[in-house]
C-alpha cells in the first residue's frame, strides 16, 4: 500500500502520537474510505494495531460504511 505517506506529517508517523494522528485524520477533509486506507497505511508504518473505536473516531461513527459487505 503506497501514496499517503506524502499526506501524512511527519510528526505523526509514529505510534505515540496515535491520538493526535486520529485527530489530524478525523478532521482531514476526505471522504470515510480514503481515511481508513490512510489509517491502514499508518498503522503499517508505526506498527500499531487498529481498533473498532480508532475507526470510529475517524469516520465519525460511520466504522459499518467503510466494511465489506461481501
């Protein structure tokens, strides 16, 4: 998974500035999609372990739109 690492501020491509992370991205005006492959593509480069509640914060409590439903 490569192209947001450009997106994303340095300072925040690192796991203990998770909060501030899901914060940047909850407010980054892009559509719920394009947020959780950019919470994918930093949780990739930091090693961190995505949750439910990041994914909610993120898409503002829309987690169920961004599923497969296959």
């Amino acid at each position: 998974m490569t192209g947001f690492g450009y997106l994303i501020p340095a300072d925040l491509l690192d796991v203990r500035k998770k909060d501030e992370f899901l914060m940047w991205l909850a407010r980054l005006e892009v559509d719920i999609w394009t947020k959780k492959y950019m919470l994918l593509y930093w949780s990739q480069l930091t090693g961190a372990v995505i949750t439910e509640d990041m994914v909610q914060i993120i898409t503002g409590g829309n987690a169920h739109k961004t599923r497969d439903k296959g």
